[in-house]
C-alpha cells in the first residue's frame, strides 16, 4: 500500500516557449499520422540547438539537450518504480489466487508429498462481527438430535446438529446415536467423544447440555415433537418450518439426523462447521491413547506409511451393486443383504463398474499404488471391517506390498475392550489414517470423505482417491499392455486425484470434504514455488511471526488478507 501512494506523481508542468511551437507548424505534414510522430519523438529525430521556457515571470534559455536528458531521466524513474510496484504486485496476486500457483511449474509429482502443501493451513476463527450465543435459558428451546449410521455418517449428522441449533438460536442436547444401523453399535456419545471438551470448546458459539433438565421436562404438556426434515434443507428452511414449532412445544427431536443441512451455507456457519469437526469432536482418552500406541508403533517400524481405508465389507458390496467375480454364491449373499434397502433400484454390475460407481478390489488398489510408484517395501496400514472374501482377498495386496499391518496385528491386547464397538474400533482407525504420510480410499465413502476434508484443512497431507471411472477400463486391459504404459496411464488418471491444493475448487461435492471456506494461505516467497525463478523481491513483513498460533491456528492477520488493500491501491496507481 505504502509503494502504491508514495509514487504518484505530483510533480510541475513544463512550459515550453511559443517558437519552438511555430518551427514545428513550418515544417508541418499533411500527413496527420507523421504530425503526431514529430511530436512525439521531435527529442530524438529534430532538436533543436535550444528553446525558451517561462520560469518565475522571466524568460530563460535552456539548452534543449539538458530538457532531453531531464525528460529521459524522468522517465527512467517513473518506469524503474512502475516496475518495482508491477513486480509487487504480480507477487501478492500469486498469495491472492489459490487456483493458479499450483500450476505455475508442476514439475515432477512427490508421491508422498505435495510441495504446495505448507503454504496452506486450516483457519475457522471466528469474526469480529460473529454473534455470542444466547445462554441456555433465554434460547428458544432444546434441539434433540438422532444421528445415524456409523461413526463418520454420525460425525456429519453431529456436525450439522451444531449449526441447525445455531440457526434456530436453540439449546443443543448431546446428540443420540444410532444403535440399530447394519453395525449394531450399542456406544453412545459419551463412549466415543469428550463431552466435556465438546461443551466448553463450543461455548462461545451454542449452549449444549448433557441432557433436558428434568424439571423442564416434567412441566411440558406434551413429549417432545419429532420430525425428519429433507435432506440438505436450507437454513431457510429450518427457519420457516421447525422454528415455529420449537417455539410452540419448546422441546424438538429431529431423526434420521445425516445430510440434513445444505452443503454451501454463509462463511461463520462453514466456519463453525470446521470448528465442530475438526476441533470439537475429540475422542475420549482411551480411543486417543491407544491410536497413538499404534501410530508409533508404524513409525518404529518406517519413517513414513500408507493408511489404505478399505471399505470391502459385504454391505458395502451389496449397496454398490457391483459383481466381482464370485459366481452365484456372491450374487445370492450380497443379493440378501441388499434387500434391506428397499428402495435401491435395480442397477447393472457393468454399467456401475464403467461410471466408477464400484469400490477398488484390494488387489486393484495394490496396482494403482504400484503403478503410481510406491514400491514395494512401503509400509501399509490397513484400516478395515470384516473383507468380504477375507483373507483369499487381501493375498493380492500384501503380494504386492509384504509391511502389511492391521490394528489387530500391532494392538491384539489393547483392542480386545474395543472388539464389541464398531464404532470404537473405527475412531482407531480414524486416528491412524489422519496420522499417516499418505491416505489412500478404495472408494468415495463417509470415512473417506471426511478424512480427505480433515487432511486438507491440516495442510493438504497426500490424499489419494482413485478415479475410478479411468482406472477401471485400465484394469480390464492390464494384462494386454506392458506395465510401464500402464503405470504411465494409472499416473495421468490420477492427476487431480492425489489431494493437491488446486482440488479445492468452491462449491464442488461436499463442504465436509472440502471446506474450501477454512483454507487459509500462508505468506511466502513466490521464489519457493519454482526453484527456477530468480525472485528478487523480498516479503515486507517485518512483523510476520510465523509461530503466533490462535485458538484454531494462524492468527487472521497473518493470512494475507489485509494484502487485498495492497493490491488495489497498486491496481489504481498502474489505472491512473
């Protein structure tokens, strides 16, 4: 800003005398176009010898060679600065436009790795303008909240809870979990995340309780009004239709609570979902503590690991729709399993299979990790259910890569408290995909969406998602074309696959797993981004603290934002 305003130029006007004028009109063209390149450049084609200039009332003669060399040096400045502010300002455009820097010199891919990585960062402060909430007895009532599924399609359920209580200025009550979903999970809140943290941490944002006071509950006419709302409504709606009736009965419970609430909402309420998911919802100690145990133990064995969420469970086969080469005895099993849902239509396993819509074998997420370049000494944790097929499955995989390790491999004791809660048993795994070097998905469901949201907010950490539509008509010809032609397609497949920063794009899929409105840009020398470029230019940002941390990371200030104004003022000064 400071570059912008101090170059303006204010300075006189130069008058020059009249002869100089009436030598030009003797010599003057009929040609119009020459006329205006006589007077443009009359200082390098026709100086003359000397001219005449008003200064002070009094008439001076000055030698037309020193007003050249005055207007040339002049002019040597006004350029000199014009490109210093230019320089400036096509380096804050680079920290201003998130899409473009990744693409500015790709070079090679690191597979562990992306180089763009530490220039980004999760950044869901609140703003100075963010409303306090109302306490627990002036709010408009209590929201009862029945999630559903297993514990990531819960973890939606619970997140989005917070902001329906925020819109509706409600008393949120720990949310109920489900009990009855294909898992049969008897844990409830309390057995999975800290209450209390999840209290105090969202304290400035709703009033949550434990539970509806009895006393409350004994005055109510009624029980509580319950209501399933459409899936992904509106704030608007939540306003216009559940509003009025929390007002009336005061006590509501919501069921079947997932994807109930819009994916693109305004910038606090995306921000506080950020808040809830990545900093609220903290498992409980013993959860903690024994996913760390198995993540050290990972790294004592490797530097660096692959987390491989492989979601192959009968179910998820049977949903899919899809055929893996089972005969009839996998067409009858998965078939019985499908008729649960009773309102899937009836789909066709190729047709599934070339829209992408099938999870990845084992022994394909093996090939496409080969292929990208992981060798096979690359230490594996798998996270998984039961694998339909089990082990005759999973032989393929660790063929491919033998430093195959489970949770019941490097936990046995630990786990055996842990073995009647699917739930439980998937916060571990949870833990250790988040911790990896690399987290790669066989498919595109809950968990795997909201480790990619969660990874991307914590710095882009390598998220590899297969794009199957590609990949698979690459697995139907593998054995007819070499291997390296096919390493080299499975690589181009990829690309756009591999959770680089320039896949955030905003408005796409669901904000859970890319909450694009929480990423944040670090400052940096735009000379980090290509080791070609001869940066020149220095950052001034002199009071640039790198550690300062905030309740939720970086410091809004230290986010480049306030550079906006910078950049304006210098698109004026080149404007003017």
């Amino acid at each position: 800003m400071g570059v912008a305003k101090a170059w303006r130029y204010t300075g006189g006007v130069l008058v020059l005398a009249k002869n100089h004028h009436h030598h030009h009109h003797n010599h003057k063209s009929n040609n119009p176009k020459q006329q205006n390149q006589q007077h443009l450049h009359h200082c390098l084609l026709w100086p003359p010898p000397e001219t005449e200039a008003v200064v002070g009332g009094q008439r001076w003669r000055i030698s037309w060679t020193v007003v050249c060399g005055v207007l040339l040096f002049v002019l040597g400045l006004v350029s000199f600065f014009a490109g210093h502010v230019a320089s400036d300002l096509e380096w804050y455009s680079h920290r201003l436009v998130k899409q473009e820097v990744v693409r500015f010199s790709p070079g090679p891919v690191d597979i562990w790795k992306s180089k763009f990585s530490k220039f980004y960062y999760g950044c869901s402060e609140r703003s100075p303008y963010y409303a306090p909430p109302a306490r627990q007895l002036l709010s408009n009532g209590y929201l009862l909240i029945a999630a559903s599924g297993g514990l990531n399609q819960q973890r939606t359920g619970i997140t989005d809870a917070v902001i329906v209580a925020r819109i509706l200025n409600a008393t949120l009550v720990i949310p109920e979990l489900d009990h009855h979903s294909y898992w049969k999970d008897d844990s409830d809140f309390a057995n999975i995340f800290d209450v209390d943290w999840f209290i105090s941490f969202l304290a400035k944002d709703v009033p949550i309780v434990k539970r509806v006071p009895d006393k409350y509950m004994r005055s109510l006419e009624k029980p509580p009004y319950t209501m399933r709302v459409p899936r992904k409504s509106e704030p608007q709606f939540y306003l216009e239709e559940v509003l009025p009736i929390l007002l009336r009965r005061r006590v509501i419970q919501l069921t079947k609570f997932d994807y109930r609430l819009a994916s693109d909402l305004d910038e606090e309420l995306q921000r506080l979902r950020c808040r809830v998911n990545y900093h609220a919802l903290r498992f409980t100690k013993p959860i903690q503590n024994l996913g760390q145990k198995i993540v050290m133990e990972m790294r004592k064995m490797a530097t660096r690991f692959i987390a491989i969420h492989l979601r192959f469970e009968p179910d998820m086969l049977a949903f899919s729709g899809c055929y893996y080469g089972g005969g009839d005895k996998e067409r009858i099993e998965l078939g019985e399993i499908r008729k649960r849902w009773v309102t899937l239509p009836e789909t066709s396993p190729d047709g599934e299979r070339k829209r992408g819509k099938c999870p990845l074998t084992p022994h394909e997420v093996g090939l496409m990790l080969r292929a990208l370049g992981f060798e096979n000494n690359t230490y594996l944790y798998v996270a998984s259910g039961e694998i339909y097929g089990g082990d005759d499955t999973l032989k393929p995989l660790r063929e491919l890569f033998p430093n195959f390790y489970t949770k019941e491999m490097l936990a046995s004791e630990e786990l055996q408290p842990f073995l009647p809660y699917s739930s439980q048993l998937a916060a571990i795994d949870y833990i250790v995909c988040d911790e990896s070097d690399v987290f790669v998905t066989n498919n595109n469901g809950n968990m795997a969406k909201i480790l990619a949201g969660r990874r991307r907010y914590m710095g882009h950490k390598r998220t590899i998602r297969p794009n199957a539509k590609k990949l698979n008509a690459l697995f139907l010809k593998r054995d007819k074309i070499p291997w390296v032609t096919f390493a080299k397609k499975v690589k181009s497949a990829q690309q756009g696959f591999l959770g680089e920063p320039d896949e955030m794009k905003t408005g796409r899929g669901e904000f859970h797993e890319y909450p694009y409105t929480c990423i944040c840009k670090k400052p940096f020398k735009f000379s980090d981004l290509d080791s070609n470029y001869n940066a020149t230019q220095t950052v001034a940002k002199s009071s640039f603290n790198p550690e300062a941390e905030t309740e939720y990371g970086r410091n809004e200030e230290y986010q480049g934002v306030h550079n906006e104004v910078a950049v304006k003022n210098s698109v004026d000064f080149l404007a003017d």
